[in-house]
C-alpha cells in the first residue's frame, strides 16, 4: 500500500479540531487501489503568544484535558535497550566497519536479518516503516561526508530503540486507516532525538514541536514541507506546565504587552529598558582605524553599525583593539586614555595576571555539559557546578552560550602536544570563575545600551599577561565587550596566546618603556573632568 500524508495548513486550518478527529473525517481522505491519503497534522510551533501565561495553559490543557491520546514523548522517551537488541546493533556495525562502510540498502538489509526493524506483523505499515527509515538515513548521507561518521552509530542505536519501545507499542492495537499516533514535543532535541522526530514526520504521524525560544530542532533537515506557526513574540525555555496557571492577565495588561510588541519591536529602534535581558548577545567584532576606535565607543549599542536583533540573538558590534607604543602628542595620548576610563561600565586593569590560575580538573562537569560534542548551555546552568546561578535566567543563559561558542571556536593558541580537546577542556576551565569586576560588569550590560569596556594597560612593569587571562578576552569578545588593551612598550603579550587576526593592532609613533598609568590617572584635569561627567 502506498501511504501519501498531506500536510495539514496550521495556519488556515483549525488543527486541533483535524487533530481530535479520525483519519477519515480530515478532508483529503482516500482508503482505495492501494493507497492511503489522509490529512497529517504536525508542525513547529516557534515563539510564544504574547501572554505567557496563556501559553502555558494551553500547554497544561493540551496534554491533560485531551480527549484523545497523546503522546508527550520528550517526557515519555524510553532510552532502555536489550542486551540481544545492542549485540545485533553492534554486529552489523563491525561488518559495516570492515567493508569500509555498507550502502543504505544494504545495511538495512542486514537490520532485516537481525530482525531490528518492529512493525513485521503489519504487513504495508512495515513497508512503509522500512522505506522511510531507508530515506531517513539517506538524510543522514547527505548530511555527512559518509556512513563512517562517529554520529551514525548513535544514530542507529536510538533509532532502533526508540522504534521499539514507541512505535512498536503505539501501532499494536491501532487501525491504522483510522488513527495515527499523535505525538507531543517541548524544548531542546539531541541529534539523535531531532533524527527519531523528523522519522516520525516521515511515518505519517501527527508531530507537534513546540519551542517558546524559536529554535527549530529541526533545522538540519532543511524539509520545507514541514508546516511551521509563528507566534508573534520569544521567551526563555520554561519547564513544561505540571499544574495549570492560575494567573490571569487583564484586558489591560494584554493591550499593554501588544503595545510594547508594536512599540518595542526587536528592529523599531525604540528598545526600552532590559528589553533583550532574556536574549543571548554575540559581539561582531569591528575592524577600525585608530581614531574610530574612540567614536565608536562612545555611541550605544543600538547606533553602531550592524546592530541587529534576529530572534534570540542580539548582535553586537564591538572593539577589540591593541594600541602598541605612545603618541608623539603626550597630552593627547593619555586625554585618549583618560576618554576612555572615565566612564562608569568600565574595568580597567594595570597589573597582570587578571585572572587566578587555573585549578582542579573541569573534566567531569565539561563532558556532563557536552550535547552530540558541543556544549549545551541549558545543560551547563542547570549543572550543579555552575557558579553564576545567582544571576538573572537570560543573562546566565547568555554567558553559558557565549562559552560554548567560544569553546567550540577554540581561538587560543595550542601549547606543545596540547590535542584540541585539551584544549576545549582548558577554555572551559578557565572562564568558570570569572572576577568580581566582570561579573558586576555583565549584570549592568543592557545590550541595546552603553556597552561595557575593559581597559588594559600594560607597561611590562606589572607582571605578565596569563593565558587564562588571554582565554577570558575571548569570551569577553564573544559576549560584544569592548576590549582595548594598550602596550607603550610595543612588545608581544596577548600575542603569545592569540592570533593577531583576531584584534586590530594601532601602532603608534613611539615606544616608551617609562609610562605609568597611576602618574596620569588622577591629574586635576581629569579629576574636574569626572566631576562635570557626573554632574551633568
């Protein structure tokens, strides 16, 4: 039998009323010449109403006062597995291995041999089944250089598991000319749960992916035949609702919050105060000549040049500069410095390291926090090791994205026989406890506003930069910090631990090896000039 789904519109059509009835009584029926049409009913839903509470008793409804069963499979997920199952699984693999890797057909063939696939018993629907998991890793294929890949092991593990103890057990007492299974998922997916939810998709069955952040677990698959619903605003990922809201908001409240939707919009300009606190900030980091650097820098976030918001994700364009040598201009050169250190986001730093050394081994809580080999971030402030829980939710969630982007980018410079791993594993480290200033300086940063900055003056007679401190700059980088660290020497310091590529460098006329910041820093000039900034 052919069995041809049809997507249902979410957008057009009342989904939840096709979804409540039976195949037959969707529209687009057909149960003739050997062929199965019906109406399926799935779809992403990114974003969240504008009236959160809403949402979630939508939620709570959906799932507890549904007059049909439904499956809320990310609740649900039975990750055990048979010893036999896994020896099979693990059989096929080995011969898969030694013939340098099998063809899709015939590595499902011997799946077949193994008796991994369910479904036997039900004549089409195995066909069917065996199709679909044959274009799932046809997916899998074009997703990766070959069938070799570390993932496709993983891949196959889950898959055939979680076909056993779902699908298998959804379809036992089923008409399937009828019914299918209707399946519930909420929030973050693995790959191998993305790969067994898009195989759902693939079987016919009514999938409903809910992510009030926006994300799309699906997005590796590219299936543009996948109806999508958009609702208007985001919100930080919120455990799904076990009791139903009891908060209500008024009619007021409503017009308020669709106002501020008009108003506020992430693009309108017009951003109000920690608007984007629950949003993640990524820098984009400037290239400038020397006397950019100090226009820039006093503008706001939000009048730079390519400040952006794209849906969770503030952009920000940010200074990453290393000034070698002092200006020919003595007073124009320290009204520079002093421009840029007299203002209140500010941490400046004249004696090194910044940052305390590196201690205890992270490797335990790093490998806890990986997800298919990169960090997780929701994984990472949920650990009980994470040591900014005192922050607020978006800004925590902020800083562990900003790590592991970080992390995975892996910019520092490898020490003698360090593996890329070891490497990983010493930027995370690194950046667990980061000093008093920065913290009291990220829970100031209004994204869309003044923008933070670090100054760093390094004469060569205060000690020596570290490579945790180097590390710390990186993240600071990715978090759209400005960062200007001045060298009057014009010797080698952040270079010793990262690329030059990654910052401007601004030579100036001449070197000075006689340069003391705290002789300047506190001039009746400068002290009348902080005076007037803070009156005014």
């Amino acid at each position: 039998m052919n069995i041809q789904p049809i997507m249902a519109d979410l957008d057009q059509q009342d989904w939840q009323r096709l979804l409540a009835a039976p195949l037959s009584q969707r529209g687009q029926y057909s149960n003739e010449d050997d062929q199965l049409q019906y109406v399926q009913v799935s779809g992403k839903f990114l974003g969240t109403p504008m009236d959160e509470d809403e949402y979630l008793e939508f939620l709570y409804t959906f799932i507890h006062d549904s007059p049909f069963p439904i499956h809320h499979l990310d609740k649900e997920l039975d990750k055990t597995i048979s010893n036999d199952v896994f020896q099979a699984i693990q059989k096929i693999m080995n011969i898969h291995h030694d013939e340098k890797g099998l063809s899709i057909n015939r590595f499902v063939a011997f799946m077949e041999g193994e008796r991994l696939l369910p479904l036997k018993e039900k004549g089409e629907w195995y066909r069917h089944y065996r199709s679909s998991y044959i274009q799932l890793l046809q997916v899998f294929q074009k997703n990766h250089p070959d069938l070799l890949h570390p993932d496709f092991r993983r891949i196959i593990v889950d898959t055939v598991k979680w076909s056993w103890n779902h699908i298998s057990l959804w379809l036992e007492d089923m008409d399937l000319r009828e019914e299918v299974p209707r399946v519930l998922w909420y929030g973050d997916a693995s790959k191998s749960q993305s790969y067994f939810l898009y195989f759902l998709f693939l079987l016919g069955f009514d999938v409903l992916l809910f992510h009030p952040e926006g994300k799309d677990i699906l997005t590796e698959f590219k299936d543009d035949s996948i109806p999508v619903f958009t609702y208007p605003t985001t919100k930080i990922l919120m455990p799904f609702p076990e009791e139903k809201p009891v908060r209500k908001s008024t009619v007021a409240k409503k017009a308020s919050e669709e106002m501020e939707k008009v108003l506020h919009s992430d693009n309108s300009l017009l951003y109000r105060p920690w608007q984007f606190r629950s949003y993640k900030p990524q820098s984009i980091t400037l290239k400038t000549t020397y006397d950019e650097i100090f226009l820039i820098m006093r503008e706001k976030a939000f009048i730079r040049p390519s400040f952006e918001v794209k849906k969770d994700t503030v952009y920000i364009p940010s200074i990453f500069a290393k000034i070698f040598g002092v200006s020919t201009n003595q007073k124009e050169y320290w009204s520079r410095i002093h421009e840029l250190t007299d203002y209140e986001l500010t941490s400046i730093y004249t004696r090194f390291p910044i940052t305390k050394p590196v201690k205890g081994n992270q490797l335990y809580h790093y490998q806890n926090a990986l997800t298919d080999g990169k960090l997780d971030p929701m994984k990472m402030v949920k650990g009980n090791w994470w040591r900014y829980r005192q922050m607020p939710e978006g800004l925590q969630l902020g800083i562990a994205s900003a790590i592991s982007r970080y992390v995975d980018k892996a910019s520092l410079t490898k020490l003698e026989h360090e593996t890329e791993e070891q490497l990983r594993l010493y930027m995370f480290a690194a950046v667990m406890e980061l000093p008093e200033s920065i913290t009291k300086l990220l829970q100031q940063y209004d994204y869309s506003q003044t923008v933070p900055r670090l100054v760093i003056y390094n004469n060569g007679n205060s000690g020596d930069l570290s490579r945790s401190d180097a590390a710390l700059l990186l993240l600071l980088n990715e978090l759209g910090i400005d960062i200007v660290l001045y060298n009057p020497t014009g010797q080698n310091d952040i270079e010793l631990f990262i690329d030059s590529n990654l910052f401007d460098a601004h030579w100036l006329e001449e070197i000075s090896f006689e340069e003391d910041f705290e002789k300047h820093r506190n001039k009746p000039g400068t002290i009348i000039k902080k005076f007037i900034h803070k009156l005014f």
